[in-house]
C-alpha cells in the first residue's frame, strides 16, 4: 500500500460492511452512501461486523488497489456512534487505527498561536 501521506484525504465508514463485498461493492458504497468521487486520491476504509478486519480501497491512476488487514485477536477501535456515517481521519488518527488505539478519544494537545511574545 502506499504511503497514508500520498493521500490527500482519508475516508471511514462508519457502518460495517458485509466483506464478501469486493471492490465494486466497496466503491459502489463510495458513490451511493458516501457521495465521494472515487477517482480521486482519497483513501476509504471499511470494517467488518466483528471490527476484526479492514478493507481500503484507492484508485491508483490506472485501477483501483485494495489493502485488507485482519487481526488475529483483538478488534479494532471503531467509531459506531459517530453522528456521521463518514468521518475524515488525519494520518496521525490512521495510524492510531491500525495500532489499535481509538483515535476518538486521543487527542493531541492543541495548537498554539501568539500573536506577540512579551
């Protein structure tokens, strides 16, 4: 897969998918539900119903790729009670993801700017 900085954004769906479904499914589910063009250079991740597996799907100028992780144990930090069916992750939250953490709630300090040092 490539780089999650080569992204220029990146997709989650928050509902579980049936993973039978393969890449004409999962970008039908692009199109349909989410309403993002899939031939841009977005990342979109899908998890399971168990939340044990993840699908990403991305075009890559001359087709579409498909990266698939599934944890032996354990599951994966998923948000269900987002308010929103998409949610828009950083990298940071991404790589939050997949070491297992649940980026919901860690959040990094915030970002300070002064106007003038005294």
């Amino acid at each position: 897969m490539r780089s999650s900085a080569s992204f220029t954004a990146i997709y989650l769906h928050r509902d579980p998918v049936d993973f039978r479904k393969w890449i004409d499914g999962l970008v039908a589910i692009v199109k349909g539900e989410m309403q993002i063009d899939p031939y841009e250079t977005y990342l979109f991740l899908f998890t399971s119903r168990r939340r044990d597996r993840i699908k990403a799907v991305y075009w890559d100028k001359t087709g579409y790729a498909v990266w698939y992780k599934r944890l032996e144990k354990d599951k994966f930090a998923w948000p269900r009670k987002a308010a929103e069916k998409t949610l828009v992750l950083s990298q940071q939250q991404f790589d939050w993801l997949l070491d297992g953490y649940d980026f919901t709630r860690l959040r990094p300090h915030q970002e300070l700017r002064f106007a003038a040092n005294f």
